[in-house]
RNA sequence: GCCCUCGUAGCUCAGCUGGAUAGAGCAGCGGACUUCUAAUCCGCCGGUCGCAGGUUCGACUCCUGCCGGGGGCGCCA
C-alpha cells in the first residue's frame, strides 16, 4: 500500500512537472480526518518548484484523484499543503484476509534479512541471584531479541560470566566465611543468600568454583522462569585459558596502539575518541577488566556477527567510549557496535523507596518478584516505558489484580475474544471459511478500529526494531486491546439479535484480532491465555 | 569541574526519521450489565511539553545556554 501510494505521488509529481525528492514521506496522521495517510511533498517541494505549497498539493490532487491508486477514495489538500489519502473501508477488509492468511507471522518483516546481530545482556556477576535491578536489562534483552528475528535478523543472545577478577575472591572468601559460621571479610558480601549458600556448600568445595556454579545455576533458572534464555553463557576465565586474552594483546600490540609506561600496558583510546588512555594490564602483571572484555568482543568479531548490539546498566555507561575505542582500534567499524544503556529502577512499595542494594540484606531479587506477581506482569511491567528512562515501579500496583495492572487488560482482551469460540462450539455454531464470508458488512467503527490497529503491527515492529525500543510494541499491544475491549462491548458475535452474516464477519475479526495481540504479546515474552 | 541521561496532566508514562487541535492509564466526578468474561465500556475534569534563545513554511521533537533529578568520571568490576 505504502509502496503503491508513493509511486503513484512521484508519477503526479512528474505529471506537474516537478522533480521528486529522493525520499517522498507518506505519514500516518494522528487524527482520521486527515486520512490514512498523508504526505508533505507540496510543502517540501514548494521552494524547489517555486510555487505556494497549497496550490501545487492542489495540482497533485488533481493528478491523483483522475487516476487514484487501489483502494483511494478521496484525496484532499489540508492545512498548510498536506495532501491527505482516505482509503476505502473495503482496504480494511483486505488487512483482515491479510492478518489471517499471516497468521503468527503477521508483523514480521525482512528489514534484517541477511544480517547477523548477537544481542549480549544481563552479563550480572556470578557472585549472587539476579536482583530486581537485572531483571530490566533481562526482558528488554530479550524482547529485543525476538523483535530483531521478527524483521529478519538472525539473532544470537549471550550472558557474559564475570568469573575473574577480585569480586571472585571476595565472593568466595564470604562464603568460606559463613561455611566457618563467621562473619564475611572487611567488604565482602553480606546478603542472606551467602548464609543459605555457604550451608549447602560441601566441606571439601573448593567455594570459589563452586560458589560461582551455584551462583550460575540460581541465575539460569531464575532467568528461565522469566522466559529468558542464552545461546552461550561466556566465560571471562575460559579465555584465559584458551590463549584469547593474550591474542587480543598481541593484536592490539600489532596494530601499535598501545603502549608500555610507568611499568603498566595502556591502549591508546584517546586516539579513538577516549578521553584518557586506559591501563590493559597492571604494573602487578594482572589484567585489568578491559583486556578480558576487549578479547570478548574480538571473538564476537570473528563469529562473524554484522553486528554487536550490549545491554548495560546506567552506572556503565562511562565506558561506552573505552569499548567503541577498542573496537575501533581492532579495525572494525564502530557502528557495528551499540550499547544500550537502561537507565535505572526505582523500586516502590505503597510511594515507599525500596533500595536494592546487592551488599545490604534487603535485597529484591528476581525470585522475590517473579513469586509475587508472576512473570507476565514483571515482563510487562518492565516493558512499558522506554530503557532511556528511569523507571519508577510501584510493588503494591505489580502485585495487584486489578485493573491498575496493564497485563490484565491486555490478557483479559485475548481471553474475551478466544471465550467467543468457546462458546460457540458449546452452542454448536459454525465459523465459515473466510473465503465465503463478506466483509463489507464490517462498517461500524468499533470494528474499523480494531482493523486499523491490526494494520500497524508491520511497521511497528519495523520501528521498534530499528529504534532498539520493544516498548512501541507494549503500546500497540495496548491500543489494540483497547480496540478489542471497545469491539467486543458493542459488537455482539454470538448473540441471537446479530444477523447471521455478520456474525461470520465479526467473528473472523475476533480470530484476527486474537491473532494479533498473541503475536504482539510473543514478542514481549508475556503469554496470551485462553481464559483468567 | 567534565561526560552521559532524563525533565510532557495531581501520579506513572506514550508521542514514529520535525508536521495539522500534545495522547493513554491511574487518581477524582458522573453514567452503562435480560448480551460472547463489568479485570470491561462511555462522558467530564485535568497541560506556560523545566526555562530562555536559535534553526524553518512548521519545534514536545533538531542546535546552544541555563535550572533541576539520576548516573559516571580508578593500574576496581
């Protein structure tokens, strides 16, 4: 459609003898007076024609309506010289045989045919559960995930192990501790969980590697229930082991961007951006945290992924520059690497601040959550508002069964519409094929809206998965069910009052309807129950 | 001090690559069930889009400066 309507306004712009600009913008107008669509090529084109913007979008209306594209009713000038598109209902009518010929790939695109993306998040210390705080950079990931395979991308998800390095020692050390019935060391970890894991700890564990199994499995599972789950969860301490640490050295050594100074190995950044060169390895001889996550992101390199999207904590974002330096400086093209910084969760229960704090005892973990109100909603939840946010929760709202909480309103509209063919089949009613069903009987507006909805999952994913923002995907979600709650209150299927011919049509718009919020809701991990 | 990020209705947040009269939920007020789930629907109330300039046909959106919240500025991770 998009398509059609565009190539018939760069032939009217031919016609009136105007040149076409290399992108003709067709918008989608906020309100439905203006149409459908709409385009600003008469504004855009005026100064480059030499005309009053109004009278050449009247020209171009000219042009279109003596030859419009499928589906054109009328075309209008609006405002300043908008040249606006009403569509037939009947084009409507068609979304519906498209929805339901697409069935769960309605929505999907080809935007990231041919592309390779690895998505890498969480990456959490395994030194203690995953906390509430996680769980954020957790669903975004992997929404994200499944919104890059929707248009196209071939997606790779991996959780980076932090298993070297000094918090290993402290860790294990506070373990050791409690499994001694003593207090953790000077700055060691002091949450309840050491105590319970230091119990199950047999006498002859070694609590530095069994610490960090035991840390590992609690992540995997916890992560699980929430519906997340990684193609490889990397080891920092393997590459030390296969030599991957010391390669990326000789590398970056190779390529003369580093220097050796005050007894230290520094990479020159600065060269690349950087505001400061950062040390590689210590004048102690140990590598700093860089080196490890540098040889990380060397070897995502060479599995051949296009691209490297990270999912960080805001209190990371300040080595953004240090990383895309280092990239920089291994010889790939920067843009091939994004950070996606998500800002931080407020945690609230009844307007009181909830701290979540890893060394304190009142920690929330994702456990706590995910028993409290269940995965749905902490998805949701999550999912609601942009990761460039901070994000206030409030617990009590979370937790409670009511219409307060969005993941009942979306969910309750997907179980309205699958109890219609319940109870349909209870009455022995028969749905027809859609072939043999006329359409044109859908005019009320309750029903046009849901199909206009339905209509703009393609380019909503497209956006979300272009803008990295799975949370325009929780909106649409929500406007269609809004849609779907507004249909099914006015629009009666099964009811004896409703004509039999348009029951057959409302009931495929139900069916397309259904289809449209599982797919949306896939998309954002939430499940789409049959009834609550 | 420098860097990043956010600032939109009483509260929590949307607002697409700049578009036409800035939207939704909650809270508040008032309505709607002899019907497939009322966890729903409808109406009303509610805004100097932090402030000031700039760019242009047009700015919540882009640029600059300031104010305010959060985060970051280690040979810690």
């Amino acid at each position: 459609m998009r398509d059609e309507l565009i190539s018939a306004i760069r032939d009217a712009l031919t016609a009136v003898g105007v040149p076409s600009p290399d992108v003709v913008e067709l918008e989608r107008p906020g309100r439905r007076e203006h149409g459908a669509f709409s385009t600003n090529v008469a504004l855009a084109s005026a100064k480059a024609a030499g005309r009053p913007p109004r009278e050449l979008a009247a020209d171009l209306v000219a042009r279109l309506e003596a030859d419009p594209p499928p589906f054109v009713q009328r075309v209008e000038v609006a405002g300043p010289g908008f040249v606006n598109f009403h569509l037939d209902d009947a084009w409507l009518h068609q979304v519906l045989r498209s929805v339901v010929d697409a069935g769960e790939s309605w929505g999907s695109g080809t935007a990231g045919t041919g592309s390779r993306v690895l998505v890498e998040y969480v990456s959490a210390n395994p030194t203690g559960p995953v906390h509430a705080g996680h769980a954020r950079g957790a669903v975004y990931g992997d929404s994200l995930a499944r919104i890059l395979r929707a248009v196209g991308h071939e997606v790779d998800e991996e959780f980076y192990v932090n298993d070297r390095g000094v918090q290993m020692q402290v860790f294990a050390a506070s373990l050791a501790a409690r499994a001694a019935g003593e207090e953790p060391p000077e700055g060691g970890y002091q949450g309840d969980y050491i105590t319970e894991w230091a119990a199950e700890m047999p006498a002859d564990a070694d609590p530095l590697t069994w610490g960090e199994a035991r840390a590992l499995l609690d992540q995997r599972e916890v992560l699980g229930e929430l519906g997340v789950s990684f193609d490889d969860w990397f080891s920092e301490r393997r590459m030390v082991h296969t030599g991957a640490i010391d390669t990326t050295l000789e590398d970056l050594r190779a390529r003369g961007v580093v220097d050796d100074a005050d007894g230290a190995v520094w990479l020159r950044s600065t060269e690349f951006g950087d505001d400061k060169d950062r040390v590689l390895v210590k004048s102690d001889g140990e590598v700093t945290y860089l080196l490890p996550d540098i040889a990380y992101h060397r070897d995502k390199f060479a599995r051949g992924y296009d691209l490297l999207v990270d999912v960080w904590g805001a209190d990371h974002h300040g080595y953004v520059p240090r990383m895309r330096a280092a990239i920089e400086a291994l010889g790939h093209d920067p843009a091939s690497f994004e950070v996606v910084i998500t800002q931080l969760v407020r945690l609230e229960r009844g307007g009181e601040e909830v701290r979540i704090s890893k060394r304190s005892g009142d920690l929330i973990t994702l456990r706590d959550l995910i028993g409290e109100v269940g995965p749905d909603a902490v998805r949701l939840t999550y999912l609601l508002q942009s990761v460039d946010s901070p994000q206030t929760v409030d617990l009590d709202v979370v937790v409670a069964q009511s219409n307060e909480n969005p993941v009942y309103y979306v969910q309750m509209a997907n179980a309205r519409l699958r109890s219609i063919d319940r109870v349909a089949a209870e009455r022995g009613l028969e749905r027809l094929p859609l072939a043999s069903v006329d359409l044109s009987v859908l005019v009320a507006e309750r029903e046009l809206e849901v199909l206009r909805v339905l209509e703009l999952l393609p380019e909503v994913v497209e956006l979300a998965a272009r803008e990295r923002a799975p949370h325009k995907v929780t909106t649409w979600v929500r406007d269609l069910a809004a849609a779907v709650h507004g249909f099914y209150h006015d629009c009666p299927v099964l009811h004896p009052d409703t004509p039999d011919e348009l029951r057959q049509a409302r009931w495929w718009l139900a069916a397309a309807a259904s289809t449209g919020l599982q797919v949306g809701l896939e998309l954002l991990g939430v499940s789409a129950p049959e009834q609550l």
